[in-house]
C-alpha cells in the first residue's frame, strides 16, 4: 500500500440570499452543509457565503445568528465558515437604507435600534471580526489555510509550497468581482482586506452616526477615507464590479489569465450580479458567478456551488489532481461545470 495519503477538500458556496433563512436552510440542507435541524453535518470542509446576507428580506437578524452557531460548530468539527461582506453589508454600515424593508426595521424593535446594529453594535461588530471583502481559499492544506496571502510573505512556512507544483491550486472569492484594472490585487486577499478594514473602522468611528437615508440625505463615505478606500467602493472595486458577469465571453477570457495569476488562483468565484436560471460558468470554469437569486424577493432558483478536490498518489509515481465543481439545484438537475485532471510528477509536493 502506498504510505503516502489522499487529501481530500470539500467546498461549498452560496451567493446573495437578501433576508430569506428559509430558502437559505433549504440550500444549505440540499448541499450537506447542515442537517434538517440546521445543525452542521461535518459532511463539507469549507462553507463559503459571498455576502449580500441583508436588505429584500425580513430575516436579517435570524440569518446571522444561525451563520454564526453554524461558524462555531464548524470550528469544534474541523470545518470552517468564509463570509463575505457584500455592497449592501456595506451600504447598510454607509447608512444607504434604499433596500430595507419596513417589516425588517421592525424586528429591530426601531430604526435607531437597527442603525445602532449595522454601525457600532452586535451586526457591525461581527461584521468586523469575522467578516472580509475577499478570500483565498486554497485547495491544499500544504498552500495554507484560508486566506494565505498570494504571493506569500518570504518568511512565510508556504512560500515553498506556493511556488511548487500545487502553485494557484487555490479559489478567490468576492462578492462583485476582481476587476483587472483594480491596482490592489497583491498581496492577494490581505491587500483589499486591510483597506476593508480601515474603512470599516472609519465608518464605525462617526460620531454622531448620520441619520439613514432615505429619508435622510445621502451620508457618503465618511470625512478621510482615502482613494483606496475610495476606491475600493467604486465601480471596479470588489464590491461593485460586474464586468465578469456582463461582458462577453470572448473579452472576459481575454483577460481572466492576468487577474487569477496575480491572485494566485485557479477560478475566481463571486455573487451580486443575479442570474435568476442557473449559476454561470465562463472560461471553461474560471470565472464562476453563482447569484441565482435565491431571496424569495427575486424568485430565481435555489442553488449552491460545490468544489470536490482530491490529490492522491499514483502508484507508479507522482500525483493526480482532480477538481470536479458542480452546480447543485434544489428543484432542477445538478449540472457539472468543471471535471480537471492533472498528473504532478514526482513523489514531492514542495
């Protein structure tokens, strides 16, 4: 028997879900993230949400509570949670209040309540702590865990690693889309985390809090923020970018090579621009878009992305690599997107 072991990773992902925790269980019951009580199954390795959780819906406070039991009892299972912060997390934190519904407000007990909530309370507060506007997922564990740095920092344990034969064997995730012309793609995701970062906690710092808008005039982004996190909030920032989505494939395998080797990636996935049929694939897979407008305020179908990869010894020598990313349906058949092989030479990894 060959002494060296198989690895194995399984990944889920889910776009937008806007306030809906009963579509929400369904997919992540569907997909083996949680059982019927809603409880994780330890049957997924990594649960990624691409953000958008709040606004269209009523069911804020009750999605990020669960998504917040489901982080912890993932921990104690070896399993983790990736969350992402939308443009609606962040205009709720900018006080744009075009998307909240009436009914939401009112399970906050009062609009101050609910402003107190996404700007310095419980909501922001969790935000700030487990939440960033970009993520690495690499596919092996010898690349590091979530959110390894691309490229490495040179004392990094990973450096090797990422540079041998399991180099960009890893997803990006974000909620718009990594736009080629965004200058802070390295070190990729630290670099656009720590912009998240300051920027959130300028926003947070306001005091006193502008009032919402509407009614209220639009309160913009606070007094110092500078052009990277001006940036960062605009058109082909991470949060906003829908070029993946809505330009022609030929144009976007053009230049979708550029953008995954500066990230260290094999496929970027992202939500926000909804397709209400079925998640899109681009470029052979490398470009996944998967808001299918699960929210019961878009009516699209209930889906989930999910990433099976293996690496196991091949008895004459060397690895093989597989990655099989599906799309899964609640109510349509499951469609295969990418089915990759591919043999490393060699008994070493590093």
């Amino acid at each position: 028997m060959d002494p060296r072991p198989k690895f194995k990773r399984r990944i889920v992902a889910v776009g937008d879900i806007h306030g809906d925790l009963l579509n929400t269980h369904r997919i992540l019951q569907m997909a083996r993230v949680v059982d019927e009580d809603g409880l994780w199954t330890g049957e997924v390795d990594v649960f990624v949400q691409t953000g958008d959780i709040i606004d269209r819906g009523d069911d804020t406070i009750a999605l990020y509570e669960w998504l917040e039991e489901l982080r912890e009892q993932a921990h104690g299972m070896g399993g983790t949670v990736v969350s992402l912060l939308g443009n609606h997390e962040w205009m709720n934190a900018i006080g744009d209040w075009r998307y909240v519904f009436p009914s939401e407000i009112e399970t906050f007990g009062s609009i101050s309540a609910r402003q107190k909530a996404v700007t310095t309370g419980w909501l922001a507060d969790i935000w700030a702590s487990n939440y960033t506007t970009a993520a690495r997922l690499p596919l092996h564990g010898l690349l590091g865990p979530p959110n390894t740095d691309y490229p490495p920092p040179e004392d990094s344990q990973y450096v090797r690693a990422n540079a041998g034969p399991l180099s960009h064997a890893a997803f990006s995730f974000v909620h718009g889309g990594l736009a080629p012309s965004y200058p802070n793609l390295q070190p990729f995701p630290s670099a656009i985390n720590n912009i998240s970062a300051s920027l959130l906690h300028k926003l947070r710092s306001r005091d006193p809090q502008p009032p919402p808008h509407p009614p209220h005039a639009y309160p913009g982004l606070p007094v110092g923020t500078t052009r990277e996190e001006a940036r960062l909030y605009g058109s082909d920032g991470p949060l906003w970018y829908r070029g993946w989505a809505e330009e022609s494939e030929a144009k976007v395998c053009a230049k979708v090579n550029q953008v995954l080797e500066k990230t260290g990636t094999r496929r970027m996935v992202m939500g926000h621009t909804p397709n209400l049929h079925s998640i899109v694939a681009k470029c052979g897979g490398k470009v996944l878009i998967i808001d299918t407008g699960i929210s019961h305020a878009y009516g699209g179908v209930l889906s989930a992305l999910s990433v099976e990869y293996t690496l196991e010894p091949v008895s004459s020598g060397g690895w093989r690599e597989q990655e099989v990313v599906k799309a899964l349906y609640a109510d349509q058949d499951d469609e295969l997107l990418v089915h990759a092989t591919r043999d490393l030479a060699g008994n070493e990894l590093l």
